[in-house]
C-alpha cells in the first residue's frame, strides 16, 4: 500500500494518512433506501403505463436519458484521465470508476423503452395521415429507424460502455491487492483504446434515445450536445461526491485544494463547451433556415418552452459561468458542490427541453410519473454504486502516481 505520513486538508488540520485506510463498509442504510426508492419508483411508473402510458413512457425515457447521460459521461471521463495519464485525478479515480460503473443498470433499465417503443417513436408505425413527403422520408430511413436494429444498437451501447468500465474497475480494484504497476499501463491502453468507440456510442445514444423522436429532424452535432450537458454534469456529481466522502476510509479527506480547483475549472470549461455547442446549432440551423430542420427551434421558442429555452441561456451557462470565474469558489469544495448542484438541476431541465415537446408541443406537461421515474431510475443507480465500491477502497491505494496526485500543486 503506498505510504504516506500525514497529509492536511484544505483547512490545514490533520487526516488520515493512506497507510491506515480500510475498505469502506458503511453506507448501507443509504444503498437499502436508495435501492428502495428505486425499486418503487421504477415499478410505479411502469405500472402508470396502464393508466397514460404515453404520459409514463415519455416520463421514463426523461429519466433515464438523464441519468444514463451521466453514467456515459462518467465513462469517458474515467477514459480520458487514462488516456492523458493525469496523475493529479489518481485520488479521485475510484470515484469516477464507480460513477461510471453504474451504465451496467442502465442496459437493464433500458428494456422498458424497447418494450414501449410505439408510445414513443413516430417512426415506429407512421401516421398514415402524414404528407406524402415525410412518409417518403420516413420509408428512406426505415433501414436505420426500425424496432429490432433500435433495439440492437441500444443495448449494444449500454452493453459496451459496461463493459468498458467493468473491466477498469476490476483492474483498479485488482491493483489494490497485488500492487502491480503493469496494471496501471493496462488500465491506460485499454481506456485510451476503447476512448473513440465510447465517445461514438454516446453521440449515437443521443441520436436514437432523443433525436428520432422526431424523426424529420436531424443535427449532426446534437450528440455533441448531449454529451456537453452530460460531461459537465458528471464532473459536478463528482465535485458533490468528493464533498460528501468526508470521514474515515473516505478519500475525500485527501483530496486538496489543488484538486478541488482542477475540478471548478473543468466545470468552468465545458460550461461553455456545452454553451457553444448549444450556440452553434441553434445558428446553423437558423442561417440555414431549411423546411426540415427549423420546425425544432420553431417548437421550442414559442410559449412556455421559450420560458424553459431562455431558462437554459441563463441557468446552464450564464449564471455558472459567472460563478466559476471565481478562483476562491472553484477553491472551496463546499461552494463550488453549490454550483454542482445548480448545474445537475438544470441539466435535468435541458433534457426535459429536449424529450418533452415531442410529448406535449402546446405547453410543459407534467405527470405524476415524472417524479417517480426520475428518482426510481436515479435511486438504483446509486444502490449500484454503493453496492459496488463496499468492499473496496475509496481510492487506489496502491497505484503508482498516488503519492504524485497527494503531494500535486498547481503549476
């Protein structure tokens, strides 16, 4: 195990040292309930199919759009630190490796939506009411826009980027037992090799689950959106995780200042990655002004969803971005788990923007299914990870570059 005498944390007080760390074995009242609420909710909103299932299927896709949208982005996060070799993030990897890990949930919790496509999914069985025009666009894309090959293609990117961080994790976890280095240059060949075909599975993630729900729109640069608001949001659970982990057998008692600020100006950047790419979209398709790609924005800034639209302008770029330009803030971890948390609730906002007008174009709906998807599918997420890290160490106590990413200062 490494060794270490004593580290601070930000305060200057004394912690514990890494050589007395143990697996960690609490949080079980927080797994029991949080895989309780889950199960409910989940069971619930299910079961609401037979009273609305339209209502309970939109709600559903909402939810699980959100949150498998962090469990994606935790993955290529935890696959970037690897393929860069940051060692200053070495005390916070576990963290992200269990975050990641979640996306196993999620090729379980998405045969509800293969089940309920046709609630759904235009493209499932076409209105034959339709202008001849788009039921002719619509036969062009049946080779892509069918059930089995949705299907298919969905489970196959729950099932890759499971496995992807399945594996890492083992590795991890393997490495706190044997102490072999050779492990840590595995981890980083096989994270730095599976980069491009995770990140390709997110964007057509993003294609399917929320583009084809109209399926006579199209944006090349919508999963990059997706992905935007998803990173971002992964980064600020991390950020409130980090905060949270404060105890014994914790690693958030070693986490620095230094690092809690290398966190606030990631946030910092891909607030306004996320708010450029939104930018970016919205001028193309506006300069374009094409017949089949204006009607999305036409949609979306009318009525209550121009309020959500010009919501989002301000909640999800101008107000974190204003926040994080604070050097002081992005040092505080308790501050900067504030703006954390603003930016996974309006995250949730941005993916209602998206999903919901294809529900209910006149007006914002809202259904009692809504809240029981979003914290069922929420809740078995974080019973699996805290299922998951029991057991093991909070950080990986015997990889190489830990003493590097303990003793790390900004340069």
């Amino acid at each position: 195990m490494s060794q270490t005498s004593q580290m601070t944390h930000s305060g200057g007080g004394p912690v514990q040292p890494v050589s007395d760390l143990q697996r960690f074995e609490g949080g079980q009242t927080l797994m029991k309930g949080a895989g309780a609420v889950g199960l409910i909710g989940v069971v619930a909103t299910l079961a609401g199919t037979a009273l609305d299932a339209r209502a309970a299927m939109f709600s559903y896709l909402w939810a699980f759009a959100y949150w498998a949208g962090l469990a994606l982005a935790s993955v290529v996060l935890l696959l970037i630190f690897h393929a860069v070799n940051a060692r200053w993030m070495v005390v916070l990897r576990r963290a992200v490796e269990t975050m990641a890990v979640t996306i196993v949930v999620f090729a379980v919790l998405f045969i509800p939506i293969a089940a309920g496509l046709k609630h759904l999914y235009g493209w499932v069985d076409p209105s034959p009411s339709l202008p001849r025009e788009a039921l002719a666009v619509l036969e062009h894309k049946r080779a892509y826009l069918n059930t089995p090959f949705f299907v298919v293609r969905g489970l196959f990117y729950t099932l890759v980027a499971a496995f992807v961080a399945q594996r890492l994790f083992g590795m991890s976890t393997r490495q706190d037992q044997s102490g072999d280095p050779q492990l840590t240059m595995r981890q980083r060949r096989f994270g730095t090799g599976f980069l491009p075909l995770v990140a390709l599975t997110f964007s057509f993630a993003a294609f399917d689950w929320m583009m084809s729900l109209d399926p006579l729109w199209f944006s090349t640069i919508f999963g990059i959106y997706y992905f935007g608001g998803s990173f971002v949001s992964a980064i600020s659970l991390l950020v409130i995780v980090t905060d949270r982990a404060r105890g014994r057998n914790l690693y958030g008692e070693l986490v620095s200042e230094e690092h809690i600020h290398n966190l606030g100006k990631l946030m910092l950047a891909f607030t306004c990655f996320w708010g450029y790419i939104g930018f970016s979209q919205f001028l193309l398709i506006w300069i374009a002004s094409l017949p089949e790609e204006v009607p999305y924005y036409i949609l979306r800034m009318k009525g209550e969803w121009a309020v959500i639209g010009v919501f989002l302008i301000i909640g999800h770029f101008v107000l974190p971005f204003g926040a994080l330009l604070s050097r002081s803030l992005k040092r505080n971890r308790r501050q900067l788990a504030v703006v954390a948390s603003w930016i996974l609730f309006v995250h949730a906002v941005d993916i209602y923007w998206l999903v919901m007008p294809a529900f209910s174009p006149g007006g914002l709906p809202f259904h009692w299914t809504m809240l029981t998807a979003f914290v069922g599918v929420g809740g078995l997420a974080v019973a699996f990870a805290l299922w998951k890290i029991r057991g093991h160490f909070t950080l990986p106590v015997r990889d190489p570059y830990l003493a590097d990413s303990l003793a790390y200062r900004q340069p």
